[in-house]
C-alpha cells in the first residue's frame, strides 16, 4: 500500500507538471500572437496616419497655390487701375514691363493672400467657430467682384476731399464684411491685415520704392487701410470655401 500511495503520488506530480508546462506555452502563445497583432495595428495605424498627413500637407500646398495665384492676379490688375488713374507712381523703367506693374508688387501680394487665406480657416478651427454664412462659390465670387469694384471707386471717384473718399470706402469694405463674412474671427483679422499691410506700404514709399500722389496719411492715402481690410477679408473668403472644398467627401447621386 504505500508503494502505490508513492506512485500515485508520483503520476501526480507529473500530471501537475505537464498541465503547468502546457499552461505556460499556452500563455506564452498568446502573449506573442497579442504582440503580433499590436504591432499590426501600430503598423497599419502609423501608415494610415502617414497617409493622412501627407494628403493633409498636398492639399495645405495646392489651397496655398491656388491663392498665390488669385494673389497675383488681382495685384496686377488692380495695379495697373492704380498706375492709370496716376494714384501710385513708379519709375519709368518699371512701367516698360509686363501689365505696367512693379514685378515684386505681384509676388508679395500673391505670398500675403496665401498666408491670410490659409490663416482664416486655421483660425476658426482654433476659436472653435467653423463658418458657414454663405458658404458658396456664387458667394465667393460676388465677393470678388465687390472689392474688384471698392479698388476702382477708390481710382475713379472724385471727391472733394481724401477724407470724404476714406469714408466712402470704410463703408463700402464694413459692407462687404457684413455682407459676405460677419464673423469676429474675419473682422479681427482683416483690420491685422490692413494695419500690417498698410505699415509696410509706408515702409516702402519712405524707402522710395513707389510713391503716392496727393498722400494724406503719412507717406500713403488715407484709404488705403480700407483697400486692405477688404482684401483681407475677399481672400479669406476664398480660402475659407478652399477648405471647406477640400474637406468634402464625394457622393454619389
């Protein structure tokens, strides 16, 4: 009898040992199958984020060029109403080149409506204040062509005096925020730009670079805040329905 109470004791001990042994493998399996699916996921996630984040920058590239461009654009037409009323003034070299325009006149206005266009949209991110009053291409485009038209009144409307036109003008770029954007967000930072815009221009006619004639505010015309304010606000409504594009999922009908 005790022979057998020492074997069983044994065959038990042993049994003991392999159930042991197989739970330590089986949790060893499972711990390495569970980091090999982590590391899936970290991989697939990691190249997900990848992917979105280079999209993400492709798309901040081409809204960015897209306003270059519109930058330029509106700088060389605008100007040239500008040099034809004889409101700006350049030497006579420059007026010998392409659309009568100072050629660095095209390239910072097309540097500034990137960096305010992809400003505005950034910023209502961060104030948590997406906008959606008139969010349309139609919308954008009368935009447009109401500060196309503010620049032209201030080269041919003729008013008795610089202060009477300022006026005018101050009401017509307020109309065109209220009209086209009324957001805190906007109004904030198209004054930014006009006050900024309008130091450097004063900058610049004091260095000789152009100059204005008749100036009535330092070495610019008192309007000039005004062209700003509402050029601010024109290309961030273009920047604004550029993201807003971009973030759309396509449908099908």
């Amino acid at each position: 009898m005790p022979r057998l109470t020492l074997e069983e004791h044994c065959w038990s001990c042993s049994c003991s040992t392999s159930v042991k042994t197989k739970d330590l493998s089986s949790a060893s399996w499972i711990v390495c199958k569970t980091g090999e699916m982590m590391s899936i996921i970290t991989s697939v996630l990691s190249h997900a984020y990848g992917s979105l984040h280079s999209l993400q920058s492709a798309n901040l590239i081409r809204r960015g060029l897209v306003l270059f461009i519109v930058g330029v654009v509106l700088a060389l037409v605008l100007n040239l109403l500008q040099i034809q009323r004889n409101v700006t003034l350049f030497p006579e070299e420059v007026l010998d080149t392409l659309f009568s325009s100072a050629w660095w006149i095209p390239v910072c206005c097309g540097t500034a409506a990137a960096v305010v266009g992809l400003l505005y949209p950034c910023l209502d991110r961060h104030l948590g204040e997406p906008h959606k009053f008139k969010r349309e291409w139609a919308s954008v485009m009368r935009c447009i062509a109401v500060f196309v038209g503010i620049n032209h009144a201030s080269a041919k409307l003729d008013f008795a005096n610089n202060v009477q036109l300022s006026l005018t003008l101050a009401a017509l770029s307020l109309g065109l925020w209220w009209t086209f954007d009324r957001s805190r967000s906007g109004f904030g930072l198209g004054l930014t730009t006009a006050l900024l815009a309008t130091l450097i221009a004063q900058l610049l006619v004091y260095n000789g670079i152009y100059q204005y004639t008749s100036p009535d505010f330092l070495y610019v015309r008192s309007w000039l805040p005004c062209i700003f304010f509402s050029g601010g606000v024109t290309v961030g409504n273009i920047g604004r329905q550029l993201a807003m594009g971009s973030t759309e999922k396509p449908h099908n009908d």
